[in-house]
C-alpha cells in the first residue's frame, strides 16, 4: 500500500497532521507570522493545514506549499476553494528539499517533515535558506521526554532529550521567540486519530485490495505507540528567529 496514501487515510479525521490540537495551532501561528501581509512558506505541507487556518486568520497575507503527495495537495486546493483563500495559495509539488523560489519567507514552517531533510539541524539549515529578514521560522520535531528503550531509538530515531534540543538550536544560531510542548492529551488524541482513522477505512471498505494492509498497518502502529514509544515520546514545536538578527 503506497505509504502516501497511508498517511492520508490515517489523517483524515485529526485537525493538523501533528499532535497539537486547534487552539494550540492558532497561537503557535499568532507567534510566527511577523505581521498580516506576511508572505508564508511550508516545507512539507502536507494537505495545507498550516497554511490554510493562517490565511484564513490574516487577509492579507499569502502562502506557499511544498509536498510530494499528490492526494495531500489536491486536498489542500479543495479546502482553499471552499475557504474563499485559493487566490493567495500557490502548492508546488516536489521534494521540499530541493525547492527554490526567486523570493525570500517571512515564516517558513516545517512541522512533522524534518525527515525531508535528514533532522531537525538540517531542517533550520535549509528554512533559514528561504528566511527574509526579520522573519522566522516553526519547526516541529520530538524529542525524547522519557528514557527510550533500544526498541524505540530504532524505530523513531536518534533523538534527544528536550534541554539538549533547546541547546542544539540555540548552538547553530537561533534564538527561540516561542513555542509548545505537546501535552499528552494532544499526543494520545494524535495515535487514537491515526490509528482509529486507518482502522475504520479499512472495515468501511472490506472489498479494497488495500484493506488488509491498512488495518494491519493500524494495528501495528499501535502496537508500536502503546508498548514501545508512549511513555518516552514527546514532540516540541518552535519559534525561532536567526540569533542577531
């Protein structure tokens, strides 16, 4: 089953493809667009959410996409439309790695798609990249908030603790202005979504010759969530500007 459209089954009942619920998306963002004509980028959109609930919060600002999912950008067009705020979205789709644009950001995001660019330092490598001055950046990474077992580093990565995050970021020339720690309430919301979401398409649509493999792959996830990573997880998000600048 194309891990693409994985991602978009097990996403289409959770408000952003990350665990933060609304309320703290809207000031995460309060905190990242510098001002309401802000012109805003998303490495790794995804279906637009980001970028959709802050053109919808700010008029005059405008946006752009990048993501490789083709289901994830025509979503994200579908849901411009019916918000009125298509004329300001420009979705581009190609590896956010590799992407240019003739003009610089005055928030770049990348929430979840850090492993677009081989982790979270590389990421700020390249955001910083397409950041205008006196603009900023949104990162969302995890972290580990407990001690993990070798099981959980191989399946999640080589992660650090959140002082050591923190000291890494600041170390490679950022200055945090913002940011939120999930709470387990949002983390536990996130796996049941994810799961809960996969696990239902796939008993809706029994005849699919994806269905077995979709609830197997809901099953296994959490598998994974319950008994290796819960108690160990975390996942920061920051707002972060150049130090100096």
């Amino acid at each position: 089953m194309d891990r693409q459209r994985i991602s978009g089954l097990a996403h289409a009942d959770h408000p952003i493809a990350a665990p933060l619920d609304d309320d703290s998306v809207r000031r995460l963002l309060a905190r990242g667009v510098p001002h309401g004509g802000a012109r805003v980028l998303d490495l790794g959109c995804g279906g637009g959410e980001w970028l959709l609930r802050a053109l919808a919060e700010h008029p005059g600002l405008t946006a752009e996409g990048v993501d490789l999912s083709a289901i994830s950008l025509a979503h994200a067009r579908e849901t411009a439309d019916r918000l009125g705020v298509r004329d300001r979205l420009v979705l581009h789709r190609q590896d956010a790695a590799r992407f240019t644009a003739p003009h610089r950001f005055d928030l770049v995001l990348c929430v979840g798609a850090t492993h677009a660019f081989g982790g979270l330092l590389a990421t700020l490598a390249a955001a910083r990249e397409h950041l205008a001055p006196g603009g900023r950046v949104l990162v969302g990474d995890g972290f580990w908030e407990g001690e993990p077992s070798a099981e959980a580093i191989e399946m999640l990565g080589d992660l650090t603790d959140l002082p050591t995050t923190l000291e890494r970021v600041v170390a490679d020339g950022w200055t945090p202005v913002g940011g939120h720690v999930s709470t387990r309430g949002e983390l536990d919301d996130y796996e049941w979504s994810w799961t809960g979401s996969l696990a239902s398409w796939a008993l809706d649509h029994p005849t699919d010759p994806d269905s077995a493999q979709a609830l197997e792959t809901a099953t296994a996830h959490r598998d994974g969530w319950l008994r290796v990573y819960r108690d160990a997880f975390g996942f920061l998000c920051l707002v972060l500007r150049p130090t100096g600048d």
